[in-house]
C-alpha cells in the first residue's frame, strides 16, 4: 500500500438515533484500513474522500486545514463526519 496521510475521522453533528450509536465527539483514526467502530455504511459515504485525502488530494470547499465534512446515508438519523488530515507533529 502507498505511504498514506492517517486522517481523523470526528462525529461533529448527530440527529435523530444513530443504529451504530455513533455520537458527537466520537473520533477514530484512519490510515488506510476501516477503523474498527465505524458503521460500514457511513464508511461506504466517507471512503471516496478519504482516498482523496491519503493521497495528499483536497477540495475547494475544504477549511484552510484541509477538513472536510461528510453526512452518512440516513436522511432521517444524519451523522456528519469531519475529516481532518493528521498532520506529522500531531
């Protein structure tokens, strides 16, 4: 596997209840595999934007640190996702 940027994933929004009880303040760390814990739908959502980013990609829309925001599929329980490159001295 290339040498990729590990990205924090953060839950930083949560409505309605969450089936894999995801909550604000949740964090995981993803270097290249599924963080254990996370919901493999909302990981299914994230996956494209994580590639994205291990590979030292980035959005326009993306904050001056590189983060990024990401809703999981359920339109009626949305959990929104921050991703946010880990930089070396983290």
């Amino acid at each position: 596997m290339a040498d990729v940027v590990p990205i924090k994933i953060t839950v930083v929004d949560q409505k309605g209840t969450c089936v894999a009880k995801h909550k604000v303040g949740d964090e995981f760390v993803c270097d290249g595999f599924t963080p254990a814990g996370v919901c493999v739908e909302a990981f299914h959502a994230l996956y494209p934007s994580l590639w994205n980013m291990f590979l030292g990609g980035s959005f326009p829309w993306a904050d001056e640190d590189g983060a990024v925001r990401i809703v999981c599929p359920d339109g009626k329980n949305p959990v929104t996702f921050e991703l946010r490159p880990i930089k070396e001295q983290e």
